[in-house]
C-alpha cells in the first residue's frame, strides 16, 4: 500500500475504464499543454471527488466544489460522455447513483470574490472535505496538493506540510 492510496479505493483507470481514462488524459493533455503526468493526476483527482460525493451524499452534497477548475472541467468531459458517466455513477462509485452537476461561477470561490454562502461556512465546507479523503485515499500527496482548493491554501498561504493537512479532524475550525 502507498501512502497516497488505501487499498479500497480504486484507482481512476478501474473508475472510468482504460479506453474511457485514456481518452480523457489525452483530450485535456492535448487542450491544456500539460504534461501526462500531471494530467494523469488531475483525472485521479477528479475521481477521488466524485467518489467522495457518491460515498457521503448527505455529508458532501452540494457543498462548496474544493478542486480547482481543471478538476471540473474533467467532469464536465466526463459527463458529456452519457452512457459512460452513467455506468461510473451506477455501477462503480461506491453510492451507486447518478451525481449531478450544478454549475456555479468558478470566480465566485476565487480570492477575492464575494462567496455565496459567506466565507466563513464556504471554509468549513472545504475542511469537510479533508479527513474524507484521507479515510479514503490516505494522505495528501504532492500529487494531490495543487488540485484541492483548501489543501493548497493551507499549505502555500498558511505554511502547514502535508501530513498536518492530512490530520485534520472533521471538527477542524476554519481557516
């Protein structure tokens, strides 16, 4: 087992497929410039979220999106592939339903920007997230770090490594 994946949680490729996870790393490598590896990162990202939102519907519904845009743009390709994306809802994501996407402006949670919920609730949603994905997934890994929202912030703005992230509790007080 490594530190950045428990044994329980599949990966993005099993997710989505191996045809379905390459045509997806190949489209946004192609439309971003980036590299394969980092691409690569940014999909298993994306499932992680959408993994995380089927497992604890009534604890992650309609939260706070804690993934940098990127992340949603994959699931916006993702969902445009129907019969696929209905197939990972329903048949492998551990809720087995559909997750439905709702739109929000992406510059109403940057820096700056007025939140629609106040930033205080918006922050707590954000830490919500973290010892879910650690229960699920393991530690945040360097790889992880740049595409969840809060996980960055506490590292670059607030100087925390890693494994402090990693052991926040679900009572965690906001940033």
């Amino acid at each position: 087992m490594t530190p950045a994946a428990a044994p329980h949680a599949p990966g993005a490729a099993d997710l989505l497929g191996a045809a379905l996870h390459e045509e997806t790393v190949r489209h946004f490598t192609t439309k971003t410039g980036h590299e394969r590896g980092h691409v690569e990162h940014q999909v298993r990202e994306c499932l992680r979220y959408l993994y995380l939102v089927s497992l604890h519907p009534d604890r992650l519904g309609g939260l706070f999106l804690p993934v940098e845009q990127e992340i949603d743009e994959i699931w916006h390709f993702l969902i445009l592939q129907t019969r696929e994306y209905r197939d990972l809802c329903e048949e492998r994501l551990p809720g087995r339903r559909f997750v439905h996407h709702r739109s929000i402006a992406y510059g109403d949670y940057q820096d700056g920007g007025e939140l629609p919920r106040g930033r205080e609730r918006s922050a707590e949603e954000a830490l919500r997230w973290i010892p879910l994905y650690t229960a699920a997934f393991g530690p945040f890994d360097r790889d992880a770090l740049p595409h969840w929202t809060i996980v960055a912030f506490l590292n670059g703005q607030l100087g925390m490594g890693l494994a402090e992230i990693s052991a926040l509790a679900p009572s965690a007080p906001p940033a």
